[in-house]
C-alpha cells in the first residue's frame, strides 16, 4: 500500500468530512505505516478498514488500531 500527498478538497483542512476506505487482505504487516501515512497527509479524515477475513490477523490489527483511533473504523467480512 501506498500514501501519496493529495490537496484536500476546499473545506476540509486537514481531511475534516473526508473517508479514506481501504479494502484488505493479508496487510498485517503494511497496515500500521499505512495508517500513520493516512494521519500524515489528512489528520482529520476518517479511514474504513474493510477485512476480507485475513487469515494473517488483519482484521484483528485494525480492530486494535480503531480502539485507539476514534476515527478509525472496521468491517469484517466474511470472505473476498
């Protein structure tokens, strides 16, 4: 995964009103820098982790993540 620099749209410094969805599947290990990356570049968007049943614990990271994180938030799904 990848974070690139993007200006926010007008009114929204920092991200504010902005969700960023990122699908997963096996990302425990890029999962955390991808977060940081997120804060970096939009300190106030919303990020929806959305785990297709990672059987590397994924899912279980970005639940850890979302309980420090209040604008953190995940879907687990059952499958891809």
């Amino acid at each position: 995964m990848t974070v690139r620099q993007v200006e926010p749209p007008l009114g929204s410094p920092g991200g504010a009103g902005l969700l960023v969805v990122t699908p997963t599947y096996n990302e425990r290990d890029n999962l955390s820098a991808f977060v940081a990356g997120i804060r970096e570049v939009l300190p106030l968007a919303e990020l929806l982790i959305v785990d297709d049943a990672s059987p590397d614990g994924t899912g279980e990271l970005a639940d850890r993540i979302a309980a420090r994180d209040a604008r953190v938030h995940c879907l687990h799904r059952a499958g891809k």
